[in-house]
C-alpha cells in the first residue's frame, strides 16, 4: 500500500502538468481501492514487462531508482494502455448480461465492451422487447458469445442450455432493467428465458433500472424494487437527468462504467478477517411532539454502503441505523435507533472490541429541549422552540477509554470543505475524515453516486464521482490499510 500512496502523491504533483493527466489521476483515484490489481498495472508500467509473482517484494525497491516524470509517465501509461485490462477487478468473473426492452438498450454495447475490458466474460440474453432496440448480432460481436434470446431455441434446450447457463454465471446483470421486467422479477414469473435463469441460478443478482420518471416513481415499481431488494438484489441506480423522452428526473440507466464499478465493489479482498467494524448511518429525528420532529436529510446510503463494503471484506459488522427505509446488508448486524440519544447509547454499548468506528450518520446537534407528551395545538403552541445541544458521539468516542484503533469521520458542507473537514479531523481527534460537498445536485444526501475527499494527517485521497458502493469500497480498503499499520 505504501506503493500505491507514492505513487498517488506523484499523481498529486505531476499529473496537472501533462494533457489528460488530471483525468488520470482522477481515475486513478477512484480505482484505487483496487490496490492489488493496480500495483500489478504500475509493475508493468514502470518495469514495461510482464509482472512476476513476487512483484510486490520487487517494486518498491525498483520505484525509488524512477524519477517522478518517469512514474508519472508510467500512470499515464498505466491508464491509457492497460489499465481496462490490468485493474482486472472482474477477471475470472462470468457475467451474465440480461438486457431487457428499453431505448438504454443501446448501452448494453458499451457496458458489455466495459465489462470485458475488466476481465469479465460475458454472455448477452436478451429479452424480446430488447431485440427492437438493439441487434443480437451487435453483442454478440462485442461479447464474443452467441446470445441467447429465447427459452424455446431447440438447438440449445437440447442440452438444457438454460440450466447451463444458470450454472455458468457467477454474478447476473440486467441492465437495462424495464419497469416490466422488475414486476416479473419481483413475482419470481418465468416467462421468458431471462426471467426463468434469474430463477434457475444461485448467482448474485444486479438489476440497473430504466424507465420514464413516472414509472420509475409509481407505487407498484416501487414496491417491486423493494421486494427484490429484500431478496438480496442489488439495486443500481436509477440515475437522475434528462430522459429519451424529453423529461427530466430519476429514471436513467445509469452510466456503463458507474455499473461495472459496482459489480467490481462486491468483489474485494478479504482484507477485514476477524476485525470488527461499528457504522454509524442515517439522520436522527429529534421529537418535538407525537407528530412532529426535526429531520435532516441523510439518506443513510453512504453508511449502508459502507457496512456492506466492509462485510464484504470479511468484517464483522455492526451498524446502528438512524431512521431510514434500507435493507439490512447481508452478514451486517443492524441496530435501529431514532434519536440521538438513542444513537448515542446503541454505539457505546457495541464499542467495547471495536477496530474501528465509522460515522456517516448526520447526528442532530440540537434536539428540543423538551419533548411534548400531547400534540402541540396551533393556539396554544410557543412561537419558538428552546434547543438543547447533544452530545457530539464521534468526539466522545475518540476519547473513549475503548476507542477503536480507527475513527473515521464524515463531515458534510455547503463550502470551503477542506478547512472545516481538517478542522473537525484535528477537534475531534480523528484518524481519517469524508468530506464531500452538500447541495450538488445528484451527488450526496439521497444520490446514487458520490464524490469526496478523504483527509488524514499528512495526507489526502479524492474519490471522483462514482456509486457509492465503489466508493465506500474504496474507503473500507483505506480503513484496512490504516488498521494494517497498525
Ligand atoms: N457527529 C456525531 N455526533 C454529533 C454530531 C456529529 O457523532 N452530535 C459526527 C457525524 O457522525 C460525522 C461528524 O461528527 O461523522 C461530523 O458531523 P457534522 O454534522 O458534519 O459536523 P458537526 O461536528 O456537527 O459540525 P457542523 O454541524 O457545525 O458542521
């Protein structure tokens, strides 16, 4: 890892100075959670020949005889010529690609050609409604398959080719996912030949939705999102922006990369064997009546990105959840709570044996100061509310006689992010602090994507707008790299 923070710090100095060199270094940073596989990209680059098992003894040894241009170059290299297939954060991964009627059809070209590129294999079906968007001939081409479109293609069903490959596939991907083919997902129909292999394969399934904005936002779509989310199906995106049908709003396929970026997130390293992790996630509601309660708008996204990321990594996971409508993660313990009080008491008592603490929870920092047993009548109610602070729950933490050997903080701003976050990394005696703008829009509180910046003494990491599960796949692995040196 040492490695790979040398070369970020090259990034940092060099990269401005040649063309496109800002945008590799941004990439680079996104990618960076991908360590192992990009310590094989900067092998090759900087040594330009094939990389050797013992790589990771060789190089740090063979950098610091490299000028910085020269690592710079080889970044640039690394990213230009190689790095789709050297960040090969899919390989050995066999994708299905389930591509249902919709005018986000025409991307699946490009996310086969993406998928591939991060060393998955692909096959293609397609439903019958895709086929009027986009030929079979052209996936077939970009996937090196022949794609599959019907239940009934005698040849194929001569050999049970559907419970073939069900078999085949270690991850399943349906994107574009249609309004339609939700519902049928949702009610386990095996109608056509993608919805039987969804039900005849044990392989993790990923659903990226398009639809028109209104049919995205219905109830009845909605309650089948919900569904499959409960069974355990990824859920990507939709994103939000102009649609093919002049509207603007939730609703798009989101884009190509951003997909294959959160397929590759599930896929990490077993980094966190036998460490403990607490998240924090969500708001907290601070009541003032029965009815009424002050809110923030945190989705709780982010923190549930985060305890997934770090199950995934082999944690045991504890998350205390603000008021949020999510689906627990799988092998994630889940502690519900509303206020912050409640917060408060539910992260002190999971401390004790904890390695590190995140806190992606947007705490309350004022509650009323007294709650109102009875509804507060418009007549008689006051015409102001007396707050009391409460307790600043990472700061007391950090201060623990038990604090984890990590604290990892997340502060949100509308501006100068850099000066407060560093000022609420050093006040509150963090390890490490996210910052990310708030107020942007399709970025932050209730966005599928995020960007931000991950500050620590000494050092920093931006991560540029991605899903935030690669994201928080990408924090999770600074976590373990803390905890490492440990
Ligand atoms: N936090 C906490 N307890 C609180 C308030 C905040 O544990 N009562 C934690 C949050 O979980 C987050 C970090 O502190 O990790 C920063 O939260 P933020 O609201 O951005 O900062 P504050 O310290 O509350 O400062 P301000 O609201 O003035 O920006």
């Amino acid at each position: 890892m040492a490695l790979i923070q040398q070369c970020l710090r090259v990034c940092n100095d060099v990269a401005p100075s040649w063309a496109g060199g800002q945008e590799d270094r941004q990439e680079f940073c996104v990618r960076e959670g991908l360590c192992a596989a990009v310590e094989q990209s900067f092998a090759w680059a900087v040594g330009q020949r094939p990389v050797i098992e013992s790589h990771g003894a060789m190089l740090p040894s063979a950098l610091a005889t490299v000028c910085p241009k020269r690592l710079a170059l080889a970044v640039s290299f690394c990213f230009r010529k190689s790095v789709e297939r050297s960040v090969a954060a899919l390989h050995g991964q066999r994708v299905l690609l389930g591509v249902s009627g919709g005018i986000a059809a025409y991307k699946a070209a490009e996310l086969v050609r993406r998928l591939r590129d991060a060393g998955a294999e692909v096959r293609v079906v397609m439903t019958a409604g895709a086929q009027r968007f986009i030929t079979a001939l052209t996936l077939q081409a970009l996937s090196g398959n022949p794609v599959r479109t019907s239940l009934w293609d005698e040849a194929a069903e001569a050999a049970m080719g559907h419970i073939e490959l069900a078999r085949w596939a270690t991850r399943i991907l349906i994107a574009p996912a249609s309004a339609d083919l939700l519902a049928r997902l949702a009610l386990g129909r095996a109608d056509d030949l993608l919805t039987t292999l969804c039900l005849a394969s044990e392989a993790p399934l990923a659903v990226a939705p398009a639809m028109n904005r209104v049919m995205w936002a219905h109830p009845a779509t909605q309650a089948h999102v919900g569904t499959l989310r409960a069974r355990g199906v990824e859920i990507l995106g939709p994103a939000s922006g102009e649609q093919a049908c002049g509207e603007t709003g939730e609703g798009r396929m989101s884009e190509p990369q951003v997909l294959v970026d959160a397929l590759s997130a599930t896929l990490v390293p077993q980094r966190l064997v036998s460490k403990r992790i607490l998240v924090s996630a969500g708001p907290t509601f601070e009541d003032i009546d029965p009815v009424r309660f002050l809110g923030n708008r945190s989705s709780g996204r982010m923190g549930f990105a985060l305890a997934a990321a770090a199950a995934k990594a082999g944690a045991e996971v504890t998350l205390v959840a603000g008021p949020v409508r999510l689906a627990t993660p799988s092998g994630v313990s889940r502690i519900d709570v509303r206020s912050a009080a409640q917060m408060r008491e539910a992260l002190l008592s999971a401390l004790p044996g904890q390695h590190a603490y995140i806190g992606a929870a947007a705490v309350a920092d004022y509650r009323p100061a007294e709650i109102a047993t009875q509804k507060i009548k418009k007549g008689d109610g006051p015409s102001s509310l007396v707050l009391e602070r409460t307790v600043d729950i990472l700061a007391e933490i950090a201060s623990h006689p038990q604090r984890p050997a990590c604290l990892l903080g997340f502060a949100a701003e509308t501006h100068d992010v850099e000066t407060y976050a560093r000022g609420k990394l050093e006040a509150k005696r963090l390890d490490g602090i996210a910052a990310n703008r708030v107020g942007v829009p399709g970025q932050g509180f209730d966005a599928d994507e995020n960007a931000l910046k991950l500050y620590w003494n000494g050092g920093q990491r931006e991560y540029a707008t991605a899903s935030k599960a690669a994201i928080a796949a990408g924090l999770i692995d600074w976590v373990a790299d803390w905890l490492e040196r440990k």
